[in-house]
C-alpha cells in the first residue's frame, strides 16, 4: 500500500484495497479479509467517499 500511496491518489488506494478485500473474500480467509475491508474503509475517508 506505501508504494501505491506514492505513485497513485487517494481514490487508487481506495479501489486497490476493495480488490485486495474481495481477493481473500474468494479465498476464504476471513481474518485478512476483514483486516483490508476496514483499510478499503480508512482510504474511503481518506479519499471523501461516503460510506453507509
């Protein structure tokens, strides 16, 4: 995520953590999955993206 944070925007990290999240949503790991499901919703913040 830091080399993406440096060459990309706020939006980039925001979709690469969704991809990261529904990689392991498919690999069934719920432990990793839940740890980038609440870093895709920090970039989302940082990005001014609401959430529900």
């Amino acid at each position: 995520m830091k080399l993406l944070k440096k060459s990309g925007n706020t939006m980039d990290a925001y979709v690469h953590a969704g991809l990261v999240a529904a990689a392991y949503l498919q690999a069934k790991d719920e432990l990793n999955y839940n740890k980038w499901k609440a870093i895709e919703k920090e970039e989302a913040k940082n990005a001014g993206i609401p959430l529900n």
